[in-house]
C-alpha cells in the first residue's frame, strides 16, 4: 500500500458508503429504493466535490438523502486524509511516519513538522467560514422559505460552495437570486477561500495577526501565497469582463438584466467557474464564445490545498512563465525573484498533459457513445467532471447509463489527481542511476 493507493482508495471507499446510504429507501423523497447509477454518480459527485447531478437534488432526495450528500461534499473537500488525521486526533494517537508522508502527499507540501496543528487549523477555517456565511445567508432564505427550510438551505449551500461543490436545492440553483448582493457576495466569498487553499489563508491570517499585535519583525510571505492571489485575482478580473463582454446582448443570459444584475452574473460567473459548479444563468443558452471561456476557466480551477480541481492556477502560472524565458531568451523560469526548480516545470507540464489527454479520450468515448449530442455539450460536461466544477449544459441526464459511468470516473481522477491516480496504477518509482547524452531535436 502506497501512499497514493491509500488515498485513492480513502476516496473510493467514502465514495462507495454514500452510494449505499443514499440507494437506501430514507435517503429519497418518495420512500424507495434509490436506483444505483442514481446514487453512484450522486456519491462520486459530492465526494468529488463536482456537483453534476443527473436527478434534482431538493426535489428526488429526501431530508436524510440531502444530509448524507451534505456530509459527503465535507468529507470530499476536506479530503480523506484530512479527515482521517483529524478522527487519529480526537482519540490522542501520534502520527506514525507513513502518516505525515500521507498529509504531505494530500496536500501537495512539506509538512512534515506540525502536522496536527496543521489539520485544526483546517477544521477550524473551515467551521468559521461556513458558520458565518450560514447567519449571513440565513435571513434570505428564511424570508423566502420559513425558518426550519430556510437555515438548512443555507446550512447546505454554506457546506456546498465553501468546498467548492455547486450543490443546490433549488430547481433552478441559484438563479433566481442573481440580483441578490447578499448571495452574490457570501457565495463567491466562500468559493474564492475554499479554493484559494488552506496555506494562502493561514498565511493572510498570520500576517494579520502582526499587523494587529502590531510586530515590528517583517513577515514575508511564500512564493505560493503571491502566486495564488496574484493569478486567482487575474482570472477573476478577466472572466468578469469576458462574461461581460460576450453575453451582454444574450437575452438568455445577461441581455435582459439591468446593468447592476449583469455586472453581479458576470462576477458570479467568473468565480463559480472555477471549480465551483453554481449557476445564476442557464449555462444551456450561453453562446459558444461564452462556453469555450467557461472551458478554460473550469480547466484552469482552483489552487493546491484548496477544495476545488483543475490544473491550479500554480501549474497556469509556471507554464506562462515558462513561455515568457523561452520568449526572453532565459534558460530558468523566474516568479517574484525566485527561480522554480526543474523537477517543478516537469510536473507542471505533465499535469497539463496528462489532464488534457484525459479529457480528450473521454470525450472521443462519449462521443461514440452519444453521438447524437453536441460535440461542445459534451467536451463542456467532460472537462467540467474533470475539473470537479459541476456546471452543465443540461444533457447529464440525457445521457446513457454507460457515459454516466465514464463521467464518474473522470470525476474521481479529478478529484484525487491525474498523476496521484497514476501513481496509485503503477506504483511508485524506482530511483536510477543512469545518465543518458543529450542531444537536441527540433520543437514548434
């Protein structure tokens, strides 16, 4: 057992426990038993903090069903191993050296020392910004459903778009609040944190702390911390304007808002997005340009540690900045005056390729599949599964139970990782020690 099978199965096993709690009769609305690819894609989809649905989540699934899925988003985004770290915790084991491995490979950083502050720090954040985003929500939903419906309406939303899930109860998810400052502010707001990671947070809260306590020793802060703020913001910026600029005279979409509701959708958009999964608008009846903006905002995602998918807007940034030398005439990648290291260019570029070679194979499948559907519907539904963001089109129930059961796969390479997965396949590498000649080829 390798650390990368140890959480690929983690996820796996979460993943088959809520496929038999919700096939169970309490877990639907009308009181029988769930079908099973019904509740598979469901299970994969809340622990892979996706959001794709092929049956209406407040309509088809009973109190008990939308709790299970409510824990499984929680246990899918904050990860299994961070779950798992946090149980060993409260019942006072230490960490063995597999363990700290295991949290340093979920997490994608040397954290070898402070491993259990790490992860109550994790738990905390996380009830904080849920808790608080709760009351913020709470007179919205409670003005429009009653009181009982309307806190756990934004109980679960709070759970949802925190760890970047995109599941709703409502028929239209959140359409009818796209004029609302209220959702228009809490929900982004819990998108952006939960997908910045955990590291850029504790970092902005330490750095807070001094400037409170007011320390007179400078805090400088990470390579990761200016990467990930810096690019997050970028993308969010230009995907409120692309939004802007390409679905202003949509009547579907932004056409028949006023000027304050379709700068709100534009910004909604641009940060849902990115591995999110809610929708203000009918992302059916976006034009094409708008799709293929959505495509590259949902390929690009969230960041390392976060709770949302994608290539991270690390991998975005070191590949742009490898393109920049090799334009510039440099033989090393430069970020804030830091050079990346090379093992770190090579991982980046193999997670681009192998991510997009993922969702090229499983859009050719699907296409044969159903190939009666649009060639965009489909890429569109394959690289939101893969990037775990949960927008769709409108064609996930259309689809056949054979392609429902390859999106739920890709959903689960996703989440764990293109090159974690692989990994877990072939087992870890063996060091060697030859050296080959180099020798040059022609490239581009």
């Amino acid at each position: 057992m390798t650390i990368a099978r140890t959480i690929c199965l983690g996820f796996l096993a979460v993943i088959v426990i809520g496929t038999l709690l919700l096939t169970m009769p309490f877990a639907t609305s009308n009181g029988e038993w769930n079908d099973p690819i019904v509740a598979l894609f469901t299970s994969t989809s809340a622990v892979c903090v996706t959001g794709l649905v092929v049956v209406d989540t407040g309509s088809y699934f009973s109190f008990w069903g939308q709790l299970i899925i409510a824990l499984l988003i929680e246990i899918g985004g904050l990860g299994y191993m961070t779950i798992t770290t946090f149980l060993i915790l409260l019942i006072g084991r230490k960490f063995d050296l597999k363990q700290k491995f295991a949290i340093q490979e979920s997490f994608d950083r040397p954290f070898l020392q402070g491993s259990s502050n790490l992860i109550r720090s994790i738990i905390a954040t996380t009830l904080l910004f849920e808790i608080t985003a709760i009351f913020l929500m709470l007179p919205i939903f409670t003005k429009d459903f009653g009181l009982s419906q309307g806190l756990w309406f934004a109980i679960f939303h709070s759970i949802s778009a925190w760890n970047n899930a995109g599941f709703g109860l409502l028929p239209d998810n959140l359409i009818q609040y796209a004029s609302s400052w209220t959702i228009n502010l809490v929900i982004p707001g819990l998108i952006i944190f939960g997908g910045i990671g955990y590291q850029v947070i504790i970092e902005m809260y330490i750095w807070l702390l001094n400037r409170i306590q007011k320390r007179k020793e400078k805090f400088c802060f990470s390579l990761n911390f200016k990467v990930v703020t810096s690019t997050t913001l970028i993308l969010l910026i230009l995907g409120t304007i692309g939004f802007w600029l390409i679905e202003f005279d949509n009547q579907n979409t932004l056409g028949n808002l006023d000027i304050q509701g379709r700068f709100l959708t534009a910004w909604f958009q641009s940060v849902t997005t990115r591995t999110a999964g809610f929708n203000s608008i009918d992302i059916g009846k976006m034009t094409t340009a708008g799709l293929f903006l959505t495509i590259g905002l949902m390929f690009v995602g969230a960041s390392p540690s976060g709770t949302g998918g994608g290539i991270k807007t690390t991998t975005l940034r070191i590949l742009f900045n490898c393109t920049r030398s090799v334009l510039e005439g440099k033989d090393e990648v430069i970020l804030y005056q830091r050079e990346v290291p090379y093992p770190l260019i090579l991982k980046a570029v193999a997670v681009v390729f192998g991510s997009a070679a993922s969702i090229v194979f499983i859009t050719i499948i699907i296409s044969s599949i159903d190939g009666s559907i649009d060639l965009i519907a489909i890429l569109f539904e394959v690289v939101s599964a893969f990037a775990t963001v949960g927008l769709s089109t409108g064609i996930t129930a259309s689809l056949s139970k054979l392609s429902q059961l390859m999106l739920i796969m890709t959903m689960y390479a996703g989440r764990v990782g293109i090159l974690l997965l692989i990994a877990a396949i072939i087992g870890d590498p063996r060091p060697t020690t030859l050296n080959y000649p180099e020798e040059n080829l022609l490239v581009g």
